[in-house]
C-alpha cells in the first residue's frame, strides 16, 4: 500500500479548491449520490459534488463551512492482501505512526477498526496544523476494503476535513457519508483471502498506498500553485521576467506599470 502515505502528506496543505464551485452539481436533499460508476454514499443538504464524478479521487465540498471530502481508491496485489483481522490493527496504527503523527501538531482523537465480512473498514479522527494557514485543522480518515473476485483487495480511502472551529457542524454529515459508503462492483462475500501468512507485507501495504496517495495529491496541489503563480509573473520591457510581489524589475530597476482598467 504504498499509496496511503503519500496521500496524507499532500493533504497537509491541500485545499478545498471552493473556486472549482461553479463545476458543483448541488445536492439538494440527504440523497444518494454515485461516483466513477462503482461507488454510492449519502450526501446531506450543503454539500455539492466536483466536476461530474467519474474519475477518482472524487470530491464533495461543503461551501458553508469551508469543508471537504476526497474519495480514492487503490489496488492491494494478491501477494500483499491483508489476509486476518488480526492484521487490521498494526495495518492502522502503522498509519497512525509512520504517517499521521508526521503531521504538523498532530493529535488522535480515536482510533477504530470494524471487521464487517464482506469488508474490513477503519476509522482515524485526528487534528493538525496547516502549515500555511496556522490554522487547526479537523480530520475524519476511513478506509473500506473490499476483495475481488480476482483476488486482489481494493481500498476506498473518504478523507474528509475542515477547520476545527466548524468541525462540530459538519463531523456527523462526514460520518453519514463515510459510513454509508459502498462499494458496487464485484466483490467477494469473505473479505480475507487465505494464502500463506503474509502479515508484515498487509501492515507495509496499506501504510504505503496511504503515503503514494498523498505524494499524488502534494504533487498535483504544487503544480497548481506553480502555474497560478507563473500566471502572475510579469515581464519587463527590457524582457527579464520578474515575480509577481516586485514591483521594480530586478533586472533593469524598472518601475513596474500598471494597466488602468476603466
């Protein structure tokens, strides 16, 4: 699972991309909602879907309250499936250790994992620090996985987050919706396969996939930044490209000038 790391390392400063609203399908009442053709889970009144849904990772937003859900999904291979329910647990807490607590100021606030047979899921409530903002930041981490026919073992991770001020208004709707995920493609009724013990790779697996996801999501979050940055840069008549916040070219010593919009 070498995608579970990377995931939580790049929500540290993702945002809640609330410019991408005027892509929102919104949400009208507590219904259900589908993404990429597979997947269903509640939405409650407020929050709205991100582009059309039909690609991971897929995204809701709560506009009111600044808050967001972000839905992935990885593959755990035959050989590295997490194969007891004894393996949950040292799956999750080398999440907790290796991941979570890496965040700035992080803190757990519980801790659960739930053996359902057809699914395993767990549940991570924690708070950080933005890096950015200073801000204190509330999160809800469920991972839901599923084995398929084929015998490789998928993994649904809902993040949800938003600051910790207003995370009493919206922690029950991320909740509802975490828990009323499902998974619609093919599955099998037993979770676990039962292959030789393999515990240490289910534990390195799952710890992975949540580091990969959150690398994808910091990788993708920069180089949004980078070009709306680059599209703020100015250019000086005597052709060298200044930063934004100058405002004399630190090449020729220029006054920057200013269009007049009238």
């Amino acid at each position: 699972m070498r995608s579970v790391r990377s995931i939580i390392r790049s929500m540290r400063r993702f945002p809640a991309l609330l410019l991408l609203v005027c892509l929102a399908v919104p949400i009208g009442a507590v219904t259900s909602v589908r993404f990429a053709e597979e997947i269903t889970l509640p939405a409650p009144v407020g929050w709205v879907v991100l582009d059309d849904g039909s690609s991971y990772p897929c995204q809701l937003v709560n506009q009111q309250h600044a808050a967001e859900l972000l839905i992935f999904k990885s593959e755990i291979s035959p050989n590295e499936t997490i194969n007891d329910p004894e393996e949950l647990k040292p799956s999750v807490d080398g999440i907790v250790n290796d991941v979570i607590l890496g965040l700035p100021n992080a803190k757990i606030l519980t801790n659960t994992g739930y053996n359902e047979t057809s699914r395993i899921r767990f549940v991570i409530e924690f708070t950080s620090d933005d890096s950015a903002t200073s801000a204190t930041l509330y999160h809800r981490l469920t991972g839901v996985i599923y084995r398929h026919p084929d015998g490789h073992q998928l993994l649904f991770t809902l993040w949800g987050k938003s600051r910790l001020q207003v995370s009493s208004l919206v922690a029950d709707d991320m909740r509802i919706m975490q828990e009323g995920f499902t998974y619609t493609g093919p599955t099998e009724a037993d979770v676990f396969a039962r292959p030789p013990d393999r515990r240490i790779w289910g534990v390195a697996v799952l710890v992975g996939v949540i580091l990969l996801l959150f690398y994808l999501l910091k990788r993708r979050v920069r180089s949004g930044r980078a070009g709306a940055n680059r599209s703020r840069n100015w250019r000086c008549p005597c052709g060298h490209i200044n930063r934004s916040e100058e405002s004399t070219c630190s090449g020729c010593g220029t006054a920057r000038s200013v269009e007049r919009v009238t």
